[in-house]
C-alpha cells in the first residue's frame, strides 16, 4: 500500500512436514491514518495589531496560546474521511451564519489544544486547524499600543496523524542449497537493522586477557549486546579518582548533601540525631546499660512521635499558607462611618449586565479609613481615603448577578477581568492618597511600586470563602486549620471566594487573588505592566511586574515579569517560597499591557 512503512521484526528458518527449508518472516505493517474531528473551540488569544485592516483580520503574527476543544459525541470523531462545514455539523441555522474563514495564513500548520470528549480531557496536536465563525469575547479583548489579545469562541475542523500497525507472517520455501534471493535481500534488510550500536550502557559483565579488559554494553537500538575493545588496565592499578583528593572531595560532598537534605527536610534532625545517641549509648554500654533499659522505651516513643508530627507539619500542599501580616492598631481597624446625602440617578443606579436598578437611596454614606505602614526600607507611610456606602453596596450587587461561573480557568480570568472594570473608576479617593504620598516623598517608579505593595502586604490575611467560616466545613489542612486558629479572620459566602477591589478596601479582608487584582487595579492605574499570575496547581495567586528587578521570573514574548508575594509582610519581588516556585505551573489570568 502507499505510504506504507513495513519493518521487518524476524526471520526463523525451520523445516517443514515435507523435509523441505522454509523460512518464516515476521512483518510489522504501519499504515498512516487521519482521524477527522470537529467541535467548538475555546481559547486565547495574542497578537500585533496591523493598522489598516478591521476585525479579527488586523492581528498580525497571529498566535493561539491555550485552547479547549469540545466535541459532544463519537459521531464528531471519524477516520481518513474530513469535515465540512456547516453540512456535518448539527444544530446550527444555516441562515443565521456569517460565512467567515479565519485566515489559514494566521494559523500554525499544527495547533497544541487540550480536547474533551465523553468526559475526558487530554492534549492533542491537532493538524490543518480550521476555523470558523470565529468571534471574538468583546468584554475580553483589550488593546494595548500595537498589541492585542484576549478569548474567542469558534467551531473548528481538523485531523490527528497517526499509524495503525499490523503484524503479517510470510512463509518462503529456501532455495540454493537451503537460500533464496528474497532471503538473501531480507537477511540484508535485518542485518541492517541489527548493527548494533553502543547504548555505552554495560551489562556488568567482562572479559580480561592479562593486563587487557574487554566490557560487554548494550545495543542502542535492539536487545543485542557488543564487546569493547581491549583496554590497558593492569590488575593492580588503583581505581581512577582514588587518593587524597578523591577522599576529601567525597567528604565535601557528603556534607554538601546532608547540608542540603537538612535544609529541604528538617525532619531528618531527628533522625541523624538518633543515630548519633544510638552510638554513644553503644560506647557506653555497660555505664549506661540499666539507665536505657529503663529510658530506652520512652526516648524511642518520644522520637517516632516528634518525627511524625514534624514531617506532618511540613508536608507540602496545593495551597500556599502565607505569613501573618502585621497587628493594625484600633484606628486602623475602626473605620469612621459618616451620613453624606446623595441622591442617586437612575444610571448610577443600573447593572450594566442587566440594566436592572440595584439601589433605591435617596441618602448615602462615606466611610473613610486611616492607614500607616512601612516599606522595605523601613520608611514609614500613612494616609487616609474614603469609600462611598453606595459604591460597595454596587460592588458587591455586580459580583453577586454576574452571569458566570468559575468552574474553568477561563470563566475565572472573565471574572476577575469584569470585577476590576467595574470597580477600577470607583478607587479616586485610594489614588489620591498615593498621588500624594509620591509627590512628598518623590518616589521613583520601583519606589512607587514598593509603596504601593507593601500597602497591601500590611494588612493582615484573612480568607475569603465561597462558603461559611465553619472550619467543618471543610476538609483541605490549610482552609481548616487556618480557620481553626485565626478566628475573625476570614469572610464567608462570598461568591467566586473573592472580594472586589471596592469591598477589599471598605472591610480589608482578602487572602491571595482578592490582593492580587487589587493591586493589578491600581498599578494599571498608573501605567505599569503587571499581570495577575494564577497557579490551579499551587492553589495560589501573586502578582507579576515589569521592572528591573532580580529574582524569579516568569517570560512572557521575551519580557520579565518579576513574581511578587502579596500575603506575605516584607516579601520583596522576585523572591518567591520555594513550595510555589516552579513556574512551569504559573499562568497570565490578566495582563495590563
């Protein structure tokens, strides 16, 4: 057949019922083979805006980063036989269809997507992706300079590449005193096949002639195994790497890896500790024989429990337990809660979601909140701002009737994407106070930033939950044990288990992404490049920033964003916990530029 890779596995000659030679060929067979599917699409999307051109078409160097593909039944997956739409997809009215290609040139030639299918999800390479009635999330798509990005939805056609294999046998009489010329050609094609070529992998076993070692190692390729070639090494020549230097560079080495195991897993005190009361109790055995008869029991069940509850203790987690924030003093946590008249119009009043009225005051109030906190450098910073009643009663009415839900990464990033527009021109009282305290103390950028953060990281930690405070309610170590020691700490029912940029500074109570997109709001604010970086796998989110600072990172199309811990008091940028270091588990939820 075409196309068709054949593999020759084995030849065995035997001798047939008739006392003729025969000889049984083994051949493995791969035939390639497409397998069509379609579906919807889901994904993100970044590119550089190309000035002329309208619509989807004015991104150039066009890049889909992250993608979900959705098909509904078996009947969505069929072989070497391709899609066509709209005819093979159901449900969909024909006359309701724009008739739009996303340009192919726009398209990688292969497109890494996640797939789900009856209920299983796993990562394919999907080849020749096409794209259509691509529509793009107009909430989520933001403009920044020449750049471009955000979600989109479309349905998609495609095909994997793969080979399907059959093993065939093929019986040939020998001929020419027991070979025959397809023998002869494939014995050649074997023989090929079983040079062997080092794997520098050995057996174990050698061959020694005098002064001279052969070493037997395994083929690269194939199960064989080859002989070296005879190398000088005399009998009673002391192993390469032996004397002084090998000696103390191996006793560096040991302790450099005790060092090492003691720092990453302190647990192992006890232990080498142990030992080490194991061999002076043996020195001193006949002085101390009685003593740890009677002692012995009780110091060995004193260790293993020490020993459990350490590691226990230390046991890494998902979910990141932050370092507790500074004591706020009463007039920090008391704020000042003033009657100042309004009266409401109808379009403050109204969702934009919905356009429903959500207040009916005719009076309001302010709250206003003192603060005072300290950089890195110990330079001391305070201020006061105000919060309208109106603007967090909003707030919370907008998160609580937003038609979402948080069940994927991507419905999460519109959340926190929807939560911050809708707050963002609702802070000018925060801005202010910050407006001001760079102007007195002619902050430069990083300074400016570190003022900002440091904000945030001074006041204190508290979670906030999609369900109640109850730690039965929940069985995760950290949610419960932290709820089981910092009682008040914590706001409960909260929808989507976080407080908007409004609610966070009227009642100061937010853990990790409810800091996070505060921050993003008011750096965003003042023009810098920051992102929310979310980790599903570390349970965790921290902010990234484009400055000029040393420490971990994350690359983003050739730029640095420096990770920066806002739920930890002092937790300088780019220095990062060890337990949520791995970057290959971050992802961009938001970028601001």
């Amino acid at each position: 057949m075409e196309n068709t890779i054949e593999n020759i596995l084995n030849i065995e000659s035997f001798v047939g019922e008739d006392g003729k030679n025969y000889v049984k060929i083994t051949i493995e067979i791969l035939t390639p083979r497409k397998t069509y599917l379609k579906g919807t699409i889901s994904g993100k999307y970044r590119g550089t805006r190309l000035v002329g051109y309208s619509s989807y078409e004015d991104l150039f160097d066009f890049e889909i980063y992250e993608a979900e593909v959705n098909c509904k039944s078996k009947d969505d997956v069929r072989k070497n036989n391709s899609f066509e739409f709209p005819n093979d997809f159901k449900g969909i009215n024909v006359d309701s269809i724009s008739g739009n290609v996303f340009p192919k040139d726009k398209l990688p030639s292969t497109l890494p997507v996640q797939m789900f299918s009856d209920g299983e999800r796993f990562g394919i390479n999907l080849l020749e992706p096409k794209l259509y009635e691509f529509e793009i999330i107009r909430k989520l798509h933001q403009t920044e300079g020449d750049e471009v990005f955000g979600s989109f939805n479309a349905y998609v056609t495609g095909y994997v590449f793969d080979y399907e294999s059959e093993i065939v046998e093929e019986i040939k009489e020998q001929l020419n005193n027991g070979r025959d010329e397809d023998e002869d050609e494939n014995n050649d094609l074997i023989t090929d096949n079983k040079v062997c070529e080092s794997s520098k992998v050995t057996t174990g076993r050698t061959n020694r002639k005098g002064d001279y070692i052969s070493t037997e190692y395994r083929c690269k390729h194939h199960d064989d195994t080859i002989w070296s070639d005879y190398i000088y090494k005399p009998i009673n020549s002391p192993p390469i790497g032996d004397g002084c230097f090998s000696s103390i560079f191996s006793v560096l080495l040991v302790i450099i890896g005790l060092f090492l195991l003691i720092k990453f897993f302190p647990g192992l005190l006890y232990l080498i500790g142990f030992f080490i009361l194991i061999a002076l109790i043996s020195f001193l055995g006949p002085v101390l024989r009685w003593i740890f008869r009677i002692l012995g029991p009780l110091l060995l069940i004193t260790f293993i429990g020490s020993l459990i509850y350490n590691f226990s203790n230390s046991a890494g987690g998902r979910n990141f337990s932050p370092i507790p924030s500074s004591t706020d003093v009463p007039r920090e946590t008391i704020p000042i809660v003033e009657p100042l008249p309004v009266i409401d119009n109808d379009t403050d009043n109204l969702n934009p979601t919905d356009s429903t009225l959500v207040v009916q005051e005719t009076n309001d109030s302010i709250i206003t909140r003192y603060r005072q906190w300290k950089d890195y450098r110990g330079k001391v910073y305070e201020g006061t701002y105000q919060i309208k009643l109106s603007d967090y009663r909003k707030a919370s009415f907008f998160k609580n009737n937003l038609g979402l839900n948080d069940q994927n990464i991507r419905s999460y990033d519109q959340i926190i994407h929807n939560l911050k527009e809708y707050d963002k021109s609702k802070l000018n009282s925060l801005y202010i106070m910050f407006d001001s305290i760079q102007k007195s103390n002619q902050l430069n950028t990083r300074q400016f930033a570190e003022m900002v953060v440091t904000f945030v990281q001074d006041i204190r930690y508290a979670l906030v939950l999609s369900n109640g405070c109850d730690p039965s309610l929940y069985n995760d170590r950290f949610t419960r044990t932290y709820l089981l020691n910092n009682e008040g700490f914590c706001d409960g029912n909260q929808r989507f288990g976080i407080n908007t940029p409004v609610e966070f500074m009227t009642n100061l109570k937010g853990d990790c992404d409810t800091r996070t997109l505060l921050l993003y709001t008011i750096l965003s604010h003042y023009n810098y490049d920051v992102a929310v970086m979310s980790s599903e796998f570390y349970g965790h989110s921290i902010l990234g920033i484009n400055l000029p600072y040393n420490g971990l990172s994350y690359n983003y199309k050739n730029q640095k964003y420096i990770l920066w811990e806002t739920t930890a008091l002092g937790a300088k940028p780019g220095i990062i916990s060890n337990d949520i270091s791995n970057t290959n588990y971050w992802r961009i939820s938001l970028k601001s530029k």
